[in-house]
C-alpha cells in the first residue's frame, strides 16, 4: 500500500512539472519568434525592390526572388576593400587581445604581490567607464601620435578600448584552472613560457572562445570608434559604409538591408563554430570565478 500511494504521489508530482516545463517551452518559443522577426523582415527587405518596399505591406513577400540587391550593395559599399578591412580589424584585434587578455590573466591570478591586485583593480576601472566618454582624449592621443588614418592605429585603439573587459573574463575563468597541473609541470621541469602554452592555455578555450565572441561582435559592428578615426575611403570599415545609403535627402533600404545581410553572416558562422566552447566559458566562468 505504502508503495502504491508514493508511486500514485510521484505521478501527481511530475505533472505539474510537465504543466511548467511546457508553459517555459512556450514562452522560450514565443522570445525566439520575437528575436527572430526583425532577423526575417531584414531578409525580406533585401529581395524586395524599391517599388515593393514603398507600395506593398512590410510583412509582404516580394514578388520575385532577386539578388539586384545584393549586388548594388557590393557596388555601392566598395564591399572588396570594405569588408576585407573589417575582417582584418576585427581579426587582428581579436587575436592581439587574446594573447595579451590571457597572459595578464594568468599572472594576475597566480600573482600575490600588491602590484598584481593594483593592476587588476585598474583593470576593473577600465570596464566602469565607458570608451565612448573618453572618446575626445583617444582622438586627441591619436591625433598627436599620428595614429589617425592608419590601420595599426584603429587597432591600436580597439585591443586599448577591450583589454579591459578581456582581462576580467580570462581572470574569472583562471581560478578554474587546476594549480596542481602548473607545479606538476613545473616539477617535470618546464619554463614559464612552456607551462602557458602548453598547460594553462589548451585549458582556457571556453574562456578564449567567449572572449574572441564577444570581442568580435563589438569590433566587427562598431561604429563610432570606427567613423572617428578613420576617413580615408580605402580605409572604411563595412558599417561605416552602410551608413553612408542613409542621407537627409535620399536612403537606400533595399541596398542597405542586402548589405546588412552580408555583414551579419561572418559573424554568424563565427558564433555557430564556437557556440560549445562560448557557453561553458560563460557559465563555468560565471560560477567559478
């Protein structure tokens, strides 16, 4: 009977779990429609002539699919040096932070002198005050250094805007990381070098990858930072190319939603290859650190 009666409570137990758990599926569905509409209309936009997008419905098909678009956009943005140059921002950037993020991290972490903690609380600064209200003194500096117009110089600026934040993640994320295996090395007898690169770093890649993720979100759609220090038109990043179809006297939608497209998919594959490692970095490091 006593077994009876827990089997018939168990069975009343799990179905207002199955209540909640499909109320959560819902509504999780419901958060992805909602995300995902914007991301569809866009598309939808991109395949549409003018005439369609000012004479038919926002939410309406076009009548015929057309890649015209697509390749005014290319025309139009310059997309051979335009997106090439973005690529190579964003991939330079990314990889000078990586190294750099990892390696202060690691010393910072296993480093108990005064001047290691002084330099993580400095670290920590950097993140509270936002690079956009230090904008006047970065174009000054890089005005007087001669920095403007040149491609080290925008990434120069963007590996000294992220360093900040790169530091904190990689710092969250050390304290996971076994020191056992460190003195073990140490004791086999590797140098520190050997012990970073062979050790330490195999084991930071979920941290790398989210750190690459996000860095790379930030440089590849950044607009402002990209806009004040570079004008020369050889020079131009994708997005500050897309700005210019929007005008006071004329915009073009269409174009500038088929290169809107275009400049999402690198980063999209980016995400998808390492979706694995982006959310064990976020959460181990959010829990562990």
């Amino acid at each position: 009977m006593a077994i009876g009666k827990k089997k018939k409570g168990e069975a009343e137990s799990a179905v207002p779990y199955t209540k909640g758990l499909l109320a959560l599926q819902m509504m999780m569905t419901l958060a992805a429609l909602l995300f995902a509409a914007p991301i569809l209309i866009i598309i939808n936009y991109s395949f549409k002539s003018k005439k369609e997008l000012y004479l038919n419905s926002p939410l309406a098909l076009p009548e015929s699919i057309s890649f015209d678009n697509y390749v005014k956009a290319f025309d139009k943005l310059n997309m051979k040096a335009t997106f090439v140059n973005t690529l190579f921002y964003t991939a330079t950037s990314v990889l000078i932070l990586a190294m750099l993020c990892g390696t202060t991290a690691w010393a910072i972490a296993r480093c108990k002198k005064k001047f290691f903690k002084f330099a993580f609380v400095y670290f920590i600064v950097g993140i509270l005050i936002p690079y956009q209200a230090l904008f006047l003194p970065i174009y000054t500096i890089g005005y007087k250094m001669k920095l403007t117009n040149t491609r080290y110089g925008i990434i120069f600026m963007y590996v000294a805007t992220g360093i900040s934040f790169g530091v904190f993640l990689m710092n969250s994320f050390m304290n996971t990381v076994p020191l056992e295996l460190e003195e073990a090395a140490r004791i086999d007898g590797c140098s520190v070098f050997r012990t970073y690169f062979s050790i330490v770093l195999p084991l930071l890649k979920p941290a790398m990858a989210t750190l690459v993720i996000m860095q790379s979100f930030q440089i590849w759609n950044d607009y402002l930072l990209a806009s004040l220090y570079v004008s020369k038109k050889q020079l131009k990043t994708l997005t500050v190319a897309i700005q210019s179809l929007f005008s006071a006297q004329s915009s073009d939608y269409t174009t500038a939603m088929a290169a809107i497209v275009v400049s999402v998919l690198p980063i999209a594959v980016l995400f998808i290859s390492l979706q694995k490692y982006f959310i064990k970095g976020m959460t181990v490091g959010a829990v562990k650190g």
